[in-house]
C-alpha cells in the first residue's frame, strides 16, 4: 500500500511527535508499504521520510513549484514529483495513496486529512483517515468531531470513516477492516 502522509514541516514542542513520526516511518516499512508525502524536508516531513529511506523503504515526494527551494525540499527521495500548486499536490497525493494518515501538524496538515475525510464522506475517497493521535493531539478534535454527531451534523456512519489512535496496532486493524467492507 502507498501510505499519504500529512504532517507539520515543523518538529512541535513535544518531542513525542518526532518520535512518532519515526515510528510511523518504520511501521511504513515494516508493512512494505511506502510512503507518499508532500516532499518536504524539514519538520516532521522529513523526519518520516527519513525514517523509511534510512529503514530501506520508498518515498515519493509531491512538491509544488513554488515550495522547491533547495532548504525546503528532499532531495534524496526515490521519486520526486513538480506540480504547479498546492491543488494539484493534493490530488496527486490522493490519486497515489491508499491510506491517509495525519501525523501532528498545523493548519495545512489538518486542511489535508479533513479533506480526504470530506470526501470519503460524500463517496469520493475510498480510503481509510486516521489521526496518530500522539499525546492527545488531536483530542479536541474528536471531541468537535462527536459533538457534531449528537449536534445531528455528522451521521454516526460518516463518524466511523476516520480514526483517532496512538496506535498503530488499532490503525492497522482499522485499515484491514476498512477494506473488508
């Protein structure tokens, strides 16, 4: 599988999200699976994308043009691929994932995941969105996500689409059961 993965071209605070960044990049592997990301080298980004290529894995890298400056992108991944904006970056993504998985990050990262979760939403992305959930990162927002459901704004179904998790035990099984549907 070809895992998208969304995260922050920051490292945060917590060092407990570079470690989960790494042990995402590993899981990766570990999986034979390989990673397609927004090819950046700095933050998170790279710290995943590092983790795969130093564990012998694959990673495409997705960068718009007007990113692909020599301090922002990777330079030592197995594909590169140059598009015009952040719009297209994002369907290539899409169009080359299997799952989409979002690591701790700002605004971008979460305009990313909450997509691809629009979209499974309404039939257009049949693949599965987890949240890695690293020390409650993102717990207010499955908190929102399950005041919409008792608000009557999100269908309970449409909630069952998207994962929160700290493990990548549960979001392997998520993603198994994901695609016994």
């Amino acid at each position: 599988m070809r895992i998208a993965v969304y995260c922050g071209a920051h490292l945060g605070l917590d060092p407990a999200y570079q470690e989960a960044a790494e042990k995402l990049g590993r899981w990766i592997v570990e999986q034979d699976h390989e990673l397609i990301y927004g090819g950046g080298k700095l933050g998170l980004m790279g710290v995943v994308a590092d983790q795969v290529l130093a564990s012998g894995g694959k990673v495409t890298g997705v960068m718009p043009e007007f990113l692909a400056q020599p301090e922002r992108v990777h330079t030592d991944l197995t594909r590169l691929i140059s598009v015009n904006d952040l719009d297209e970056r994002k369907k290539v993504i899409m169009e080359n994932a299997d799952v989409c998985i979002a690591l701790p990050g700002g605004i971008g990262t979460l305009e990313e995941i909450i997509e691809a979760y629009s979209w499974a939403r309404v039939g257009q992305n049949n693949r599965p969105c987890i949240f890695y959930d690293t020390h409650d990162y993102y717990q207010l927002l499955q908190a929102f996500f399950d005041q919409m459901v008792t608000q009557k704004f999100l269908s309970e179904a449409d909630r069952q689409l998207v994962l929160f998790s700290p493990s990548l035990t549960e979001m392997e099984l998520f993603i198994q059961q994901y695609y016994a549907k």
